[in-house]
C-alpha cells in the first residue's frame, strides 16, 4: 500500500541545543543542573563544531527540513550583552541549512536559560517576559530572513504554574512583535506537547481524563490560539488514568525508557486540534530504541496516522522525528538513544542506523510505503 502526502510536506527532524551542541558554559543546566538529572551535559554530540557534517547527513537521508533551537545563553551569556561570535555561529549554522535547500524551524527557548536569569527565578519572575523578549527581538533582527518558522518556547506545560502564565505572556508579546516587524512572511508558532489521556474504566475516570486534557492540552493554547500562525505538536504516549491520576497502561510495547509506544495516539489529538483552524506541523515524535527494534515500525504506524488524519481534513503541513541524532535525554543522560543517527560518545562518530534509510526514503518520495 502506497500513501501519499499532500505536495511540500516538511520531512525532517528536530533536536535542541543544549542536548547536542556541547560546551553551553553559561547555560543553566551545565552550572547548576537539576538534583534529579544525570546532567551537566558537558561535550554532548559536538554538535556545536561539526554541523556542517551533521547537515551533510540530513540532506543524504533526503530530509528538507530541520528544527533546532538557540541557546540563549550562547548569545547573552550576561544579562543585557550579546556576544557578536555567538549571533554569527547561529547565522552560519542557518546559512549553511539554506545552502542545502533545507527548511528552518527555529525555536528560541527550549528548557534551558542563561545562569543569570535562572539565579533571579527563570520563569517564574514577571521580568522574565521582558527579558524573553527582549532576546527574541535581537535574534529576530539578526535571522528573519534566514528563518522560515520562528517557534517561541517549547513544551510550555512542563514549567510551574507562575511560569506558564509568564511563558504565555510571553509568547503573545514576541507573536505581536514579529508579526508587527515582519512584511507578512513570518511565521511564528508554540511547540506544545500533547498527551493522548484515556479514560480506565468508569465516570470518575473519565472525569479525571477530562480535567487533564483541559490543563495540559488545551490551556496554554486556548489562551493563545489568536496569536499563534500554526502549531507545533510534539507526541510520545498515551496515558490510561484511573481516578484520580493513576496511569494504568496496557504497555504491549514499550521503550527502552519504558514509554508506552501506542502510534495511534497521535490521530486522536491531530483530529482534536482542528478545532484550531490553524496548520499543524509534528515538531516531536520518536522513541528510545538503541537496538533499533521497535524505529521502524513506530514511525510507519505514526505516519499512518497523520496520513489518516490528513485524508480527514487536519490540516498538517510536516513531520520531525526526534531526533536527528543520539543526545543528551534531560534527567536520563546518554543512555537513552533517541536519534535516526547514532552517536558513539568516545569518538563521536555518527552512523545512521537502518530505519533512518527507511524514513529516508519517505522523505525522498512523500509518501510511506506499507508492505503487506
Ligand atoms: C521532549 C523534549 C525533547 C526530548 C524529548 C525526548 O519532551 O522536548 O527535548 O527530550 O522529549
């Protein structure tokens, strides 16, 4: 069986700074990590040297679009004063990705921070948003023409209740600017991460689902669905919940972190967004898999999915896998392998492992082929 896609469909994959750039000396998680995490994450994938390499690879597996972030902390390491170096290693990375035909997906806060604004409470301070968008301002200036989707902040939800109200703010304040500066071309999105909430068995389950869905899939968005030009969906899993917040799984497949692989998911919450009117694009979606077992299939059975969703009339204009190479998983360190490409961290040599040919060749033709 052959499905198609709709004609200029982004095919690409997303990874995020601090997790493989390396050397983010003035990032919050390398100074002052989470007691939890298995961070700093030090040398990373180097990705910071080797770029032009990576980029190398993402053409060769026929992929025309990427999605990265910038470390805000690379280019205002202290408060008030940005580092000219730094603004120009983010327009070579960004010239570079043009001069191989490639989209670009930029988004400015993807969970780290400069130590200096961690120290005076990140999100959380009201002056974060001024902060924020301040940032924003100058890497609008400097990029706008190298940047084909502007992202503000990613996964808003995981931040406290104080910092979702200043994030929200604060996206609305940087959507109004851009859109004001900018000769009708930009765009500018969210990056949320939805979670597909089924209910276990009874009412009170159901209500649980309800309340749920309500907080962590629609209020952010629901607060800033007028300034938003698309969005940006990132899926890993469902979650079955048994009153009042107990996730009881079927678990039939699993990551190597344990994550219920459940594809269909994503059809669900694709159909939900329409309601939005706005394009979607898949900003996220992949799987911890170091042996490469489960890659495969999984992105076949989710690109089934959005292929459904599609045949619907969900407006969905791309694909990212995460990630485009192994990196640095946040609280789980190295161990997790997430990446299409896989990285040996003592001689950080990249491979591409068999499903990134086979996503390949998706990428290359618009279209999945299912075989019988
Ligand atoms: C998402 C994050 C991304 C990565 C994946 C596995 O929540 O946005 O940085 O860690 O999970």
């Amino acid at each position: 069986m052959i499905l198609k896609f709709p004609e200029k469909f982004l095919w690409g994959s997303a990874t995020s700074a601090y997790q493989v750039e390396g050397e983010n000396k003035f990032s919050d998680w390398e100074i002052n990590p989470p007691k939890n995490s298995k961070g700093p994450a030090g040398n990373a994938c180097d990705h910071y040297n080797r770029f032009e390499q990576d980029f190398d690879l993402l053409k060769i597996l026929n992929q025309n679009a990427y999605r990265f972030s910038i470390e805000w902390a690379r280019v205002e390491p202290k408060e008030g004063k940005f580092n000219k170096a730094e603004i120009e290693h983010y327009r070579k990375v960004l010239e570079s990705l043009k001069r191989r035909g490639i989209k670009t997906m930029v988004t400015l806060h993807h969970f780290t921070l400069p130590q200096w604004l961690s120290e005076k409470g990140g999100f959380s301070n009201k002056e974060s948003i001024q902060y924020f968008t301040r940032y924003a301002a100058k890497m609008f200036g400097e990029y706008k023409d190298l940047v084909d989707f502007w992202t503000t902040i990613n996964e808003p939800m995981v931040f406290s209740w104080h910092g979702v109200n200043n994030l929200i703010k604060a996206h609305k304040k940087v959507y109004r600017l851009f859109t004001a500066f900018g000769d009708g071309n930009i765009s500018v999105g969210i990056i949320k991460n939805d979670t597909y909430f089924e209910p276990y068995k009874n009412l009170l389950d159901k209500l649980s689902v309800r309340f749920l869905n309500w907080w962590q899939n629609e209020y952010f968005l629901n607060k800033i669905k007028n300034q938003t030009d698309f969005i940006g969906l990132n899926f890993y899993m469902r979650l079955r919940i048994r009153f009042p917040f107990k996730v009881k799984n079927e678990n039939k497949k699993v990551s190597d972190m344990g994550w219920e692989l459940y594809p269909e998911g994503i059809y669900y919450l694709l159909k939900d967004l329409q309601k939005y009117n706005k394009p979607i694009y898949i900003t996220e979606n992949g799987l911890a898999d170091a042996q490469d077992k489960n890659r495969k299939w999984y992105i076949g059975e989710i690109l089934k999915s959005v292929h459904n969703a599609i045949q619907e009339g969900v407006d969905i204009r791309g694909y990212f896998y995460w990630s485009l190479m192994d990196n640095f998983e946040w609280t789980d360190g190295y161990e997790p392998r997430f990446g299409l490409i896989e990285v040996d961290y003592k001689t950080l040599e990249r491979k591409p492992r068999p499903s990134a040919y086979f996503y390949s060749e998706t990428c290359k033709n618009n279209q999945l082929i299912i075989e019988d």
